[in-house]
C-alpha cells in the first residue's frame, strides 16, 4: 500500500487546513514535518485578523506517533481522496478545509515528491468523510509537548 512502510515514499510532510472564514485575513493550519535535527513536529500557524501576527507554535511528535500515522494514512489510501470529482460548491468568503500529504522518493536518481491535496470543494461519500475526520482526530492527537512559541512580526 502506498505511503506505508513498505511502499517506495516516505512521508515528507502533512498539512491540515480547517474551514475557516477568511473575509478578516484568518490564517490557521498545521504541518507535520521533520525540523533540521531530524526529529518530527506540528508546526501550528494561526491569526484571527490580516492586522494580527501570526502565532506559531511548534510541538513535538515522537517518531513512533509519526510512523503509526503514516502507516494508518497508508492502510487507508488516503491518497486516493484526491482524485474525487470536483463539486459545484464554492463558497467566495471561505478557505475551505485541506489536507496536503507529500511523499518523499530517494534513490540513485535523486530526490523527488509527489505532493497530493484532499480539498472541501470535491464530492465525498460518508465514508470518505467518516475517514478525513478519524484522519483529523489522529493527526490533532500527534501534538506533544510544545517546544517553542513564537509571534512573527507584521508587515507594516
């Protein structure tokens, strides 16, 4: 099954954007990734307001919550979300909900990824979307402890 163990790609990073209306600049989501030592965290990022700073925080994540989800988005096929038909929604006020899963492929050709997005405006069974939200729940219990905290400044 791709994106487990034992496919060819390895989980690069995971990206969860909720709904949100944005009419007021908000920004939110988070991101699994793994930091320049090599150890897996969420990176959260979220403003309220376009005239607010943007918060972020970072948490950890322990590589074996990291390798249980990769394997578990793997068994499920996640992946096979992104390829449902678009809807006629679109709502002109809203970010809509996304996920982004990138895999990671190395070898003596090189580096490469194959980047695959799960979005609100495409037709999903109740299935599908009983799994985005077990997919969600998963992903939201990855965060540990929080290793840094930090406010960037705004643009003037």
């Amino acid at each position: 099954m791709f994106g487990n163990k034992s496919s060819k790609g390895k989980l690069k990073s995971f990206r969860y954007s909720p709904g949100y209306s944005d009419m007021r600049g908000a920004s939110h989501s988070d991101v699994l990734e793994m930091n320049e030592d090599g150890k897996w965290v969420i990176v959260s990022r979220n403003r309220d307001y376009y005239n607010e700073p943007m918060r972020v925080t970072t948490y950890a994540v322990s590589s074996e919550a990291e390798a249980q989800f990769e394997e578990f988005i793997g068994k499920k096929n996640l992946i096979s979300l992104s390829k449902r038909l678009k809807s006629k929604l679109f709502i002109h006020d809203h970010s809509p909900w996304c996920y982004e899963i990138v895999y990671g492929f190395s070898g003596t050709g090189g580096n490469s990824s194959e980047d695959y997005r799960i979005h609100q405006y495409k037709v999903y069974t109740k299935a599908d979307l009983d799994l985005l939200s077990e997919v969600r729940e998963m992903f939201c219990s990855l965060k540990g402890d929080i290793i840094l905290e930090e406010t960037e400044k705004t643009e003037e």
